[in-house]
C-alpha cells in the first residue's frame, strides 16, 4: 500500500511526489521523494520476523530510481540491498557498510560482498554533509539509536522541505542533543520551514509502556556485575549500545568481555568509528548520535577458554584464557543458539547467569513474531535475567520533535502499526489537524 504526498508552486511548474510504501507496519517501510529531474527512495529493508505477508514486489523499472538512502543497518531497513539494480547508487554511513560487510563475510554472502565493496555503487554519507541528487538536496543528521550509525534525512527539492526521521531515540547514550539539534541546524532556530515530517512511530503501539533507559540500564549492570561475575549476555551483535552498556558495567567491576570473533570485528568498527568522531573538529556540529564515551571498548578478547596466555617471558606462569576468567569474572557475549550451550556448560560449576537483553516480543507465544527457538534455549539455561531497553522513540519523545520540527504542511507516521495515536500525544494543537495517514 503507498499513499501519495503533492506539492506544487504555481510560479514554478515544479512538483514534488511523495509516496510511503508499508508506512502502516514496522518493518519494510519505503519512502519514495521525487523531484522533477530526479526520484530518491530512503531504505529498502525486510519485513520483520512473524510477518504474515510476503516482502512486496517493488516495480523498479517503472520507478526509475536514482539513488537509494539507507538510515542505517537493521534488516527492515536494509535487508533487501541485493534487489536493488546494478544501476542504482546507494548511501549508507560508513559504519553501516563496515557491519554489512562483516555479516557477509561471516555468511558467505558474496552477492552481499561484491556490492558492498564497490565503491562505484556505494557512497558514503557523513553527518551534516549535504550532497545532491539532481535537483535534490539532502543532508544526513546523526541520531541515537540501537544501531550505532542511525540518520534523519532533510530532502530539499525546488518546492519542498522533508524530514525523513528514520529511526531515532532520546534514552540512549547519544540521545540527549537531538531536540537541540533539530531547533539550531534543521530548523536554524525558526528561520528554516520544514513543509512535510516523515515520523517514525514504533513504540505508539506500547503506549503504556515504561521505557527504560541505557543509563538506568548501566545502574542496575554494574549491581548485577557486583553480585554476578560471571555472566553470559545474548543481545544483539550490532546493538552498540547494550554492548557498550554491559562493557562499562563489567569494567567497573573489573570484568573483561568476550566474545565470538564476529561479534569483536563488530564491536571494532565501534570502537574505532568513535575513536575518530572524538578527534574530529566536527564532533559537535549539527549532531544528536555523535561519539560518546561508552564505546572506548578496550578490554574485548575473542572466545578461546583453551588459549594460553604468555606470562612475559616466564612459561612457568602461563595461564589459559579460562583461568583468567574463572579467577577474575567474565561477560560472554553469545546467542540464543544451540552452538552455544557448549559455552555455558563449560562454565556450569560456577554458575553463572544468563541476561537475555533482546525484545521480549520474540520470547511471546501470542506475538507473531515469537521465536520458540529463542525460548526453548533459555529455558534450558537456569538462572535467567531479562535486562533491555527500546531502540525506538518514547511517545513523549515523537511530540517533542513533532513540536520542535513544527511542520508547515503534513505529518506522516511512518513504520508503525498504530499509526492513529498520534493523535493522542501532547502536541500543539494547530499541528493536530496536520496529520496524515496511509
């Protein structure tokens, strides 16, 4: 289902088209932005887990498409990069492309690879650098979100002013610079009009529900490390933020983390991405998602319990990898697989706990994105404790921006399944009557 957005100034025969695909569930929302001599389209991704429909055909031929604009690395927004012809640019950060390319490697997707390292098909994006596509300006803007390389995008066309939000968040550990960043560069304090807000609505179908934020998180981690010491996290391996939580709470207490070697190539790309945001004379221009010091990430060492540990130059004192973790705590970070059982059994005798800090929609048998495999693993695990936070904007947050942005024109709620309330947020009430729906 798409739903189709015109602007025209009559002084100039310019229009501007918009068209929302899927805007009415979370996962596979595609926007189209056309111009009159070029059509973009911001991310292509999969439908989530549990989707009872089919991922829909898009007509590419019949679009002509000029370039495709990826918020960031998750799977409803990206996972369908392959499908995209040959022809087609795409834009992603750079440390959205260093993850993708990563999970290709280690899954022996050479499609995947053959794309992501073309730099001819590939271009890179960077916060608060504006490029154009034709006639189409568009500025990325660094947000916080579950995925560590997340954009708003701001499309200028000859009559139009958009703001795409993509994902975006305010408890994170990025989050608190975003309603500032929205009044100073996108709407320059008031003298820049936005015409159109593409918002995400995510969380509007958990009104209710109290979110918890990554530094409450790192609290009740660092009490968990003091009483736990050895503990076996499953979360995901892109989530820099729960990753960068539980190091920092682990460190506190004097615990170094581990990890499959996929999981540190990740956390790597982290590690140094944040390392040169620190350094650059830009780290505090036109940004909500800049570094941050959680992700220093220095105490990470892949999995091998069997490896020996030299002792400087004294072979006598050698010790394996799993003396030093027996003796001094650990935080292994694995999946809810079965592979992994192997990784806490070995560790049984001291019993050690299990954090699952993932959606506790996958662990639901009444959802439809319920993962038996997810809970039958933690089932078998013993002593479970479920630590997470949202990904995804507050209801308070969605009207904080929605007021900050102050839209001239229309207000689309985008990748949400309960789009309607908007409506019932703490939002001015001339923009009330601007809101839009599929």
């Amino acid at each position: 289902m798409a739903v189709t957005i015109q602007g025209k100034r009559k002084e100039a025969e310019i229009m501007t088209d918009i068209k929302i695909y899927n805007g009415n569930q979370i996962g596979g929302c595609i926007t189209v932005i056309s111009s009159s001599k070029a059509k973009v389209m911001i991310d292509f991704g999969e439908n989530l887990p549990g989707a009872e429909a089919a991922d829909p055909a898009f007509d590419w031929e019949a679009e002509s498409i000029d370039a495709v604009l990826f918020t960031h690395y998750h799977g409803d927004h990206i996972g369908r990069f392959k499908e995209i012809p040959r022809s087609v640019p795409v834009y992603m950060g750079k440390v959205t492309r260093q993850v993708m390319t990563t999970i290709a490697k280690y899954t022996k997707d050479t499609d995947a690879l053959q794309i992501l390292q073309d730099d001819t098909r590939v271009r890179k994006i960077k916060a608060a650098q504006p490029f154009a596509i034709q006639d189409i300006r568009i500025t990325p803007y660094l947000v916080d979100h579950s995925a560590f390389d997340a954009y708003m995008y701001l499309l200028e066309t000859p009559d139009k002013t958009i703001l795409h939000t993509g994902d975006f968040r305010g408890h994170g550990h990025r989050g608190n610079k975003l309603l500032q960043m929205i009044n100073t560069y996108i709407r320059r304090n008031g003298t820049r009009i936005v015409d159109v807000l593409l918002i995400e609505g995510t969380m509007l179908s958990r009104l209710t529900e109290k979110v918890y934020s990554e530094a409450d998180m790192l609290k009740d981690c660092i009490r968990l490390f003091k009483e736990h010491r050895y503990v076996f996290l499953i979360c995901s391996s892109t989530n820099a933020d729960t990753l960068a939580t539980f190091y920092q709470a682990a460190r506190r207490n004097g615990i170094k983390m581990f990890a499959h070697p996929y999981v540190c190539e990740q956390i790597d790309h982290f590690r140094e991405a944040a390392a040169g945001y620190r350094e650059s004379k830009d780290r505090n221009r036109e940004t909500a998602g800049g570094y941050h010091g959680p992700y220093d990430f220095k105490y990470v060492y892949p999995y091998a319990p069997a490896k020996v540990i030299p002792a400087y130059g004294n072979p006598q004192k050698d010790v394996t990898q799993e003396e030093i973790m027996r003796k001094e705590g650990f935080c292994i970070v694995i999946k809810a697989d079965e592979p992994y059982k192997k990784w806490i059994e070995r560790f049984r005798d001291l019993d050690p706990v299990v954090v699952y800090s993932m959606w506790e929609g996958y662990l639901n048998p009444e959802h439809k994105a319920y993962n038996e495999t997810y809970k039958a693993f933690l089932d078998s695990c013993g002593h479970v404790e479920y630590i997470h936070t949202s990904g995804h904007a507050t209801a308070e947050l969605i009207a904080e921006v929605i007021n900050a942005v102050e839209p001239a024109e229309s207000i689309y709620p985008i990748h949400t399944e309960n789009a309607k309330a908007l409506e019932r947020l703490n939002i001015k009430e001339e923009l009330r009557g601007k809101i839009r729906y599929e």
